[in-house]
C-alpha cells in the first residue's frame, strides 16, 4: 500500500509542475496586439497573409496565414481580429473561432487556412489585427513575435436611379377653342442627372395623337369644342426611363363669340333722327348662329329700359344729349363682352366738337415675352379744348380684355400674340372715338444656356462623349441644343448637332472640342460654352483561361487572346502561378505547370500582367485540379468455367494513378458481391455478364463487363460401396478428360485424398456410417450436388474374444490413487490463493 500511495503522489507533482506556458499552446483570442509573455516583438518574424484590399458586401473570402523566419523550428500560433464581417474555420481543424477572433488550435504549425466573410453593405472599412509567434517549444524563453495591421475598404456599387415627373399639368385647365393648351411638369432626379430623352404623349377622349409627340404646346387650331385632352409623360435621364405620369383632363369647352366693334349712326344726329346700333367684326370659333344684345347709355349712364333696341327712337333725345350704345354676341352657351360703341351729340344748338385720335404707336415694334409695350399718342381738338383724360383698352387676339393701362406690362403676353391698343380721349365735354392701334406680333425669346458639361475630359477609345446642358427658356418652347464638333480644331459637319459623339469617332491622341448652344427651334441662345476632351489610351482587355477538366496526370497550361482597341502591340509583362493560394516561384513566368506540380483538390491560379507599352493589366484565373479516376479491370482466376460450378474473379488489378481504390463492388444477374474478389455461379447453358465498379478515395468510380462463356458440366461420378472383414471399398466412375482429386470423408470427417476412381477404408467403430466423396479440381471444390455423391456403409463387429478387465480390488486401489492425488492438487490452490 505504501508503495501505491508513493505513486500517485509523485504522478500528481508531475502534472502540477508542467510548464505554465504550454496553456496557450491550443490558441489564444483577442491578443493581436503581440504576445509580451513570450518576450518582446521581433523584426526576424515576417507575417504573410492574403486579406482583400477591398471587400464586396456579405462575399466569404479564404484566407491563408503564414509565418516565416523567427527561431528555428514548426511550431507556432497565431491570433486575427477584425471589427466587422465573421470568421469560419472553414473545415480546418487547425484553427477555432471566438466573436471576431480566430487562432490555432494547436502549436504545430505555422500556416493556417480560414473563412471571413465581409459585413453587409454600408458597414465601411475593415480593421484588420494580426499576431503571429514562431516558438522553439521549451517555455516562453527564446520564442519570436510580431504584429500588423491592415484596413480593407468596402467597395460600392453606383447604381443609376430613374429620374421622376411629377404635377403634369395642362393650361389653361379651362380651356376653349380660342386657347393653346401648354404642358408643364417638375422634372426630378435623385442623382442629378439632365433631362435626355423623356417622351411627351397627348391623349385626344383617351386616344393617342402620334403626330403631337413631344410638343410641349398644342396649338388651338387642332381643338374642338367637348374633346377632352390629357398628356402623358415619360422621363429620361438617358439612360433609363421612369414611370409615366399622367396629366390632369382637359375639356374644351364652349369659346364666346366676338365682336370687333360698334357704332352710332347718324354720326351728328338731331332730335328728329332715330339712333341706329351697327356692329362689325362679329365672330364665333365654335360655328354657332350668333344672336345680339343692345343696351344705349346717356351721358355715360344705363338706361335699363332701352335694352334689346337696335334703334333708338327719336323721342327719347333731346338737344345736348349724349349717346352711346354698347353691344354684345350670343351663341347659345356665352355671350361676348360687351363692346361700347363711340358717342354721338344731339345737335339742335351751337355743338362741341370732339377731339380726336390723330395716331397711336406701341413700342417696341417687334417686341417678344420679355418686352413690356408702351403707348405713344398725338391728338387734335377742332375746338381747341385742353385734352383733360385719355383712356386705354388693350385686345388680345381682337378680344378686348380688362387691361386699362397706358403700359402693357410683359406678365400678360405670350409669344405669338397679337396685341392692340384702343385709345380715345376727352376735352372736358365730348369723348372722341375709339381709335385702334397697329397689332404688334409678340416674338420668340431666345434661350439661356445656363451650363454645360462633357460626360468625360478624358475618355478612352471605347467611351464615346455625351454633351448635357442646363438650358431655360421664358416662353417654355422645347430646348434642344445646338453642337458643333471640332478635331484638333477642325469642324466635323458629319456629327453636327450629336449630343453624343460615337467612340467609332475617336482615336487615341484626338483633341474634340464641343461648342454649345441653347436652341429653341426659332434662335439660339446668345452665350455659349466651349468643351474639350483628350482621347487617351485605352487599356488592352486580356481574357486568360485555363485548360478544363485539369487531372493530376495532366499538364496545366494556359491560353489567351489579348484585345487592344488602339491596336497597340501587346506583350506578357510577368506569369505568377500560385497552388492553393500560394505562390510557386520555380514555375515565375512559365507557360506550363508538369504534372509532377499537381495534386487533386488543389486549387491552382495564375496571375498575368500585360502592357500596351503604356498601362499594365492584371489578368487571373483558377482551376480546381480533378481527380484522375481508378481503371477497374477482372482478373479471371479460374480456367475451365464448368456449368453449375462457381468462377473466382479478381480485381486486384484494377489501378489508381493518384489515390487508393477503397471499394470493389461486383455484380451480375441474380447476385453480386462486395470486395476485391467475387465466385459467381455459372449458368447451366449460355454466358453470364459480370460487371466491377471500382471506387477510389476521392469518391470518383470506374467499371468494366465481363462476358463468361459457360462450358458443359462435369459429368456426375457414380459411387459404389462394399464391405469386406472389416473394410470398407469405395468405388465410382468418372468419365471426363479433366484430371481430378477426390476428397473422402466418413461422417463428415476427412479420412483420405486419392486421384484414382477407388478408395479403401478401415473404420474402427461398427455400425452405419455415411462416406462422401468430393470432387475437386486443383484446390477447386466442384459446388454441383452430384460432385459431392455420398453412400452410407454398414460395418459389422467380428467374432472375437473378448479381453479380461482388472480384478474388482486392484479396481479400488487405482481409485483411491486418484483421489488422493485430486485432493493434494486442491490443497495446493488454495494455498497459492492465500498469497
């Protein structure tokens, strides 16, 4: 016991006293910022890692980890820590994870390979800590230790966002026959791009008029009364279009009539004479059969009870009155405005004489919507009376309206308006007559160019060049612009007026310049912007690919095709082969890998920079070396394939050039079998198909089909027995070419082997036994039933004496002998137990 005790306790110090620093031989998390237990930092110890400089959001990326220099040795550790993204191991059991932490597992390495996965979109840069140790595997003394660190930024996909119309409107919302109906909407986009290519649809009581297609004003003549119209529009930003937005519905509805003038007659009447109301210039767009309203004012003022009267009688004047008629039209739905005529005096006395109008000029001449018009006047008076008042009534298309002013300010007009003015005046006792101005026509203004901008001040040869604009027009007609291209200087007609030049155009070294201006289909605007653009070199786009279905037993190699727009000679800068991420410096700039280099499940990448001379590209790819598959092959072991008789075959010498065959899978009709040998049983007449499939490590499979021809069965031994003075003699026939042994057994038990058709036996026990005799050719065992024929033998005892037994006391004294000696062999037991 003591000696027991003494052996745990020297057992316990041992465990007790094993060096503390071999805690952390299975990893340690969250220490990328060195490892101080074991010494200072290290410049000898040189971490190599292959973190992305950029990341695509949610993407896993493989790493590898390595450490190289330091002391001397394998063993290592290592710890990562990144604040965004996860870490995996990947299915290396090398390696554990903990939150954003990954380190060994073990201390025997000092390569690691694991996952990370990139955080989602819009989580930013990456911070990335590493610790790496290199250990001589005694304790914390003598080991070697560095740190880095890294960012990796999160790369952004831009992706165009349609632009957006919103509060489509036609004006007026109350339109008639006399009105243009004028679109507007408010054009958006959410990455500032211009307006390019938005369609403009007006819809006629819901049906689509093609042939007014992107006008933004429709002109009156192309209206009638009850249609009902509605504009759809569709925005552009030139590169996608977004959704249709649709207008308010417009009806046209009834337009007034109109009267261009009234008037008195006799113009000097008297108190015998009747006043008769004339108009003139009566009109109605709509068609409809006008009829009139008459209403006669005295001395400015209304008389109700005159109205309706065309004529006014002569007994309701008297000398010195003053009258005036005012007129309107009616078509059924509206009535015109009314339209004053001039006065006339009732003579009987000495009369005044009315001043008069002698001219009217509006200036400018040719105003446009951004002119206001003024009014210059001369008048004359018969009387020579002062002119105390003048008065103004403006008409807009011969319509009078309610502007009374003697400037007519640019808010009111539109381009293609006509405008005049009326204009009388007073000298205290009489009006003149209206008297009508000149119609001036209110001309276009020219656009404004507020900005414009090149898509590119430097584009490749394959980039063509995009000109937009900002453009604003007073009297909201459709803007295009007007280009003009230049090459080195030198107007290109062929491209007039392109707001894209085609990059078939350009060749590297061209200098375009692109001079711009507004135009609104009747002038351009007055400033305009000069553009420049520099034709630079394109890059060659290099296409490499690996040869496919790649095996261990192959050669790797690569193909190219190189295409460079500016038709720049080309040449491999550099050839980098890696295997499984790490680089193969003996095979640097080499065309081929041998296949000595391969090994299946590698993933094999090549890295190819190609210069134009000027710009150098990096061109990769990769290829997952494949698994050469095993060639399965029978081997039959068996030379004479009798019917009803099983056949030995083998796959032993199936093959695997790369790997170890792990399974033998065999099969045939009515059977099969597993392992690297099969005995199927030959049919009675006929041929039997046997197929092996073959399964390597790796899990790829090969087979091959046998066809085994059966030949006629052995002809059945027929087996014969006698007995004579105790023995036993078996006989039987055997008729075939084939030299066979025959195995004879009595009672199931072996007792000879003979290759003659007879065989003698001498039992020694009497009675019945049973003898078989087997068939077999070399160590083939026949499995037919009648191979194996069988006879059973009566043995009879012989007529003998039989011998004297011991007498009945020497019986006793052996008896007593063993007693005696079974007795002294217990003792001895229990005594070797008490021990």
């Amino acid at each position: 016991m003591q000696a027991k005790a003494l052996l745990l306790s020297a057992l316990l110090a041992l465990v007790l006293l094993s060096p503390v620093i071999e805690a952390n031989s299975n990893g340690k998390h969250f220490s990328s910022g060195g490892c101080g237990c074991h010494g200072g930092s290290s410049s000898s110890v040189s971490i190599s890692e292959n973190f992305p400089s950029s990341y695509t959001a949610g993407q896993t990326y493989s790493i590898q980890v390595s450490l190289s220099g330091g002391v001397s040795g394998s063993k290592g550790g290592f710890n990562v820590e990144v604040d965004k993204g996860s870490f995996s191991t990947g299915g290396n059991s090398g390696v554990k994870v903990s939150g954003k932490s990954i380190t060994h597992s073990n201390k025997a390495s000092r390569a690691w390979n694991f996952d990370w996965t990139a955080p989602a979109s819009g989580s930013g840069t990456v911070a990335v800590g590493i610790a790496g140790l290199t250990a001589n595997g005694g304790g914390t003394g003598g080991d070697a230790w560095t740190t880095m660190s890294r960012t990796i930024t999160e790369t952004v996909v831009a992706t165009n966002n349609p632009p957006t119309a919103t509060n489509v409107q036609i004006s007026p919302s109350t339109a008639t026959s006399l009105d243009d109906l004028s679109v507007a909407y408010v054009y958006n986009d959410q990455d500032g791009d211009a307006q390019s290519g938005t369609t403009i649809h007006w819809f006629k009581n819901g049906v689509h008029q093609t042939q007014f297609d992107g006008l933004l004003t429709l002109n009156k003549a192309h209206t009638v009364r009850n249609d009902d119209w509605q504009v759809q529009v569709t925005p552009s930003d030139g590169e996608d279009f977004g959704s249709t937005a649709s207008s308010n519905i417009v009806t046209i509805f009834n337009a007034p009539p109109t009267l261009a003038s009234s008037s008195v007659s006799p113009t000097s009447p008297t108190t015998d004479d009747a006043l008769t109301a004339s108009l003139g210039g009566a009109n109605d767009n709509d068609g409809d059969t006008l009829s009139y309203a008459y209403r006669w004012l005295l001395d400015g003022a209304l008389q109700d009870g005159l109205n309706d009267m065309a004529t006014l009688p002569s007994y309701v004047t008297r000398v010195g009155d003053v009258w005036e008629v005012e007129i309107r039209a009616y078509d059924g739905e509206d009535y015109s405005g009314w339209v004053r005529s001039g006065s006339v005096s009732i003579g009987g006395q000495l009369q005044n004489t009315p001043p008069t109008v002698d001219s009217i000029s509006l200036s400018p001449t040719n105003p446009t919507t951004s002119d206001s018009i003024l009014v210059a006047i001369t008048s004359s008076d018969a009387d020579m009376d002062s002119i105390i008042e003048t008065q103004f009534r403006w008409l807009r298309n011969g319509v009078v309206t309610a502007i009374s002013t003697s400037t007519l300010d640019n808010s009111e007009t539109n381009k293609g308006e006509s405008w005049a003015v009326d204009v009388r005046v007073n000298d205290g006792t009489d009006w003149s007559a209206w008297t009508t101005s000149a119609n001036v026509q209110i001309g276009n203004t020219a656009p404004l160019l507020e900005t414009a901008a090149l898509s590119h001040t430097e584009a490749f040869t394959d980039e063509s060049l995009s000109v937009t604009a900002v453009m604003s027009d007073v009297d909201g007609d459709a803007l295009t612009m007007n280009i003009a291209w230049y090459l080195s200087g030198d107007l290109q007609s062929t491209y007039q007026n392109f707001e894209t030049l085609p990059s078939s155009a350009t060749t590297k070294g061209d200098v375009w310049t692109a001079i711009v201006q507004a135009y609104d289909g009747t002038e351009t605007s007055s400033a305009s912007e000069t553009l420049t653009a520099n034709i630079v070199n394109s890059e060659p786009v290099v296409d490499i690919e690996l040869n496919d279905a790649v095996t261990s037993q192959d050669e790797l190699s690569f193909t190219s095709q190189i295409t460079d727009l500016d038709d720049d000679s080309t040449e491999f800068v550099s050839i980098a082969w890696f295997r499984n991420g790490f680089r193969e410096g003996s095979l640097d700039n080499a065309t081929t890998v041998p296949s000595s280099y391969l090994g299946p499940g590698q993933e094999w990448s090549i890295e190819v920079v190609t210069s134009d001379g000027e710009a150098t590209i990096l061109s990769t790819t990769s290829v997952i070396i494949e698994n050469a598959p095993p060639v399965a092959r029978i081997t039959v072991l068996t030379d004479s394939l009798f019917a009803g008789e099983r056949t030995h075959l083998s796959g032993v010498q199936s093959t695997d050039s790369d790997s170890s065959i792990i399974r033998y899978q065999w099969s045939w009709a009515e059977g099969g079998a597993s392992g690297i040998e099969a005995s199927p049983l030959m049919p009675q007449t006929g041929s039997i198909d046997v197929t092996l499939v073959v399964t390597d490590s790796a899990g790829a499979t090969n087979s091959t089909t046998i066809r085994l021809d059966t030949i006629a069965a052995l002809p059945c031994p027929v087996l014969t027995s006698s007995v004579s003075e105790g023995e036993v003699v078996l006989d039987w026939t055997w008729g075939a070419p084939t030299s066979p042994s025959f195995e004879v057994s009595r009672n199931g038990v072996p007792v000879g082997l003979t290759y003659a058709n007879t065989f003698t036996d001498t039992p020694s026990l009497t009675g019945i036994s049973t003898y078989q005799v087997q068939t077999l050719i070399g160590d083939r065992v026949l499995e037919s039933p009648c191979q194996s024929s069988s006879v059973d033998v009566l043995v009879e005892a012989p007529l003998t004496d039989a011998e004297q037994g011991p007498s009945a006391l020497a019986g006793l004294g052996l008896g007593s002998v063993y007693a005696i000696l079974g007795l002294l062999l217990l003792v001895s037991s229990l005594l070797r137990r008490g021990d």
